[in-house]
C-alpha cells in the first residue's frame, strides 16, 4: 500500500542560484558534444550487483527505472538487465544521438532535463544519476526525483573515482598532474583569459589549485561555456538533508574491467574537461595530454606486471519517504 506524501516535499529548495535557461545554450550538455563515441567505447557501467541491490531496496522484482543524465545510454543499457523499463533522460543531443543508435530492448530515450522530466507524478521505482549528478542543480533535481517516484522507490547517485585503478603508480600519478594542469587552464578559460596568458606556465601554488581534489574534482570549479558542476562528496548530505527521502546510505564496490595502458589513456581523453580545452583551440602539448599519454606508456611499459584495470564505485542511497 502507497503512503501519502507530504507536501513540502515537493517544493523547490536551491542550494545555489541557478538559472536554468542556462541550459537553452552550451552550459552543461553543451560540454558533452563531440566525443561521445569515445566516451560509449570506454566508459564503464556501474558493477552488475548494483541493480539487485537498488530491486531489494525498492522491493520490487522489476522495476520502472528512470536514468537521469543517461548520456551515449551506458547506464541505461545497464538497467535494462534487471529493469522492467528503462527511460533515459538526456539533454544533449550529440549523447542522445549515439545512445538512440544502440537501442536495447526496454529503453526509450528523451530529451528533457533533471529537474524537468515530463514524466508522470509517482511513475517510477527507482530514478538513477550514473556519473551525472554533479552536472545537475540539485534543488531542483531532488525535487524533481521526489515528483516521479512512488512512495518506497529509490533514488541512486552513482559515481566511479577517477583515475581507475591501474596498479601503477606513476601512471596515475601522470593522470593527477594533467588533472592539475586542466583544473587551471579551464579556471583561466572561464576568466576570459587567451593566447599566451593562458598558455603562460602553471605554478605550483596557482589560485584555482586551492581546492583541487581527485575524489572530488568539482569542488569550487571554474569552467569554461558557462559549465557549472556541484560537489560530489556533498551528495549523500543533500540527499539526506532534502526531506524527501526516509533512509539514506552510501555503498561502494570494486569493479575490474578490460584494457590496459589504451584504455587507461583514452579514459582521459572521454573527460568533458580534456574535450572543452580542445574545443578551445589549445593543442595536446598546450594542455599536457602528451607528455601524460608518453608518461602513462612507459610506466606501463616499465611495469612487472599489472592487474588490469578497475574502478571504485560509489552509490549514494534515498529511499523516498
């Protein structure tokens, strides 16, 4: 039996100002044109346990299941192997594009936005975010979240760390220093800065480094396009402070995947981060994606052995009141 909702749980409450006409223009999906088969061709699905673990919680067998952010449709093909139905909700439509071309039986697609689906009040189990939530304002998203899903339903933001796990340290270590390099050319970038001042050497102790942290590169971010993200490691407190949701958790899994020191270097190349630099008209030698490309080969090279790859996944957890 359904239990009645209370009301306020359907109000907008914005932890940021926000203008959502932002997403008329370039802004966020604006940052995810040009590269997504690059992106479908490397990007991991979250780990096959997680989906009968979000069934249980919503205690349903198959459930209705709404993927938000649902890109080139990784995580919406994903859902379909336990889901009864999948609708993918994505903006963009260079992404939209490459996950209609690989259709999978139980999924639709459409274009709308986080925090306004167009779909019906109530009609799902389950609404995921895989490696998409930071992208989304999130007032408005978890409200949003909260209007689709039924009473018990489950709301899941799903991420992977980067870099992936590759067994070689100097190999993500070169992943790190090229993080750092992007970080402060995208903050330059976004001040309208060009040519040789933002080409110009990045010091160490670099204003836009303040905050730069690989478990939560979105923390206080300077893009360019007029991208805004929000942090990741505040996920899990938005979601349990909303009022929409009645239990919360955060869960993690391991998850090894194919390729080496390919993959390990094309992985770079599918960040929106590396993509927007390009799309700037700096080279792979101005953004330093060449010396982490020849780094990342020969630690491989000089490596004993390696494991292969994996990511670290974490899911941040509501069950909706």
């Amino acid at each position: 039996m359904r239990t009645s909702v209370n009301p306020r749980a359907f109000e907008i409450s914005h932890w940021v100002a926000y203008d959502p006409a932002v997403d008329a223009g370039g802004g966020n999906p604006g940052r995810f044109s040009g590269f997504a088969d690059i992106y479908d061709a490397n990007r991991p699905s979250p780990p096959p346990e997680l989906g009968p673990l979000l069934c249980s919680y919503a205690n349903v067998v198959a459930p209705v299941v709404v993927d938000l952010g649902s890109g080139t449709g990784l995580s919406s093909r994903w859902a379909a192997t336990w889901a009864a139905s999948v609708v993918g909700v994505e903006p963009s439509d260079d992404m939209r594009t490459v996950a209609e071309s690989r259709p999978a039986a139980g999924v639709t697609y459409r274009k709308a936005w986080s925090h306004s689906t167009g779909l019906a009040e109530r009609s799902a189990d389950v609404v995921l975010a895989v490696q998409a939530m930071h992208w989304m304002e999130p007032g408005s998203t978890l409200a949003e979240v909260a209007r689709v899903l039924r009473p018990g339903g489950v709301f899941a933001v799903v991420d992977a760390d980067w870099p992936p796990v590759s067994g070689v340290a100097r190999a993500e270590a070169a992943w790190a220093a090229l993080h750092r390099r992007i970080r402060v050319l995208e903050a330059r970038a976004a001040a309208g800065e060009q040519g040789q001042e933002l080409r110009r050497p990045i010091a160490d102790d670099d204003p836009a480094l303040v905050d730069e942290d690989l478990a939560d590169p979105h923390r206080n971010r300077a893009m360019p396009g007029g991208a805004q993200s929000w942090s990741k490691a505040g996920h899990l407190e938005r979601i349990s402070t909303s009022g929409y949701f009645g239990f919360t958790r955060e869960v993690m899994f391991n998850q090894a995947v194919p390729g080496g020191v390919e993959r390990f270097v094309a992985l770079m190349a599918s960040q929106g981060s590396y993509q927007a630099l390009r799309r700037l008209a700096l080279s792979d030698e101005d953004i330093g994606e060449t010396q982490f490309r020849h780094d990342v080969e020969v630690a491989f090279g000089e490596s004993a052995s390696s494991p292969g790859l994996s990511f670290s996944w974490r899911a941040r957890i509501g069950v909706r009141a």
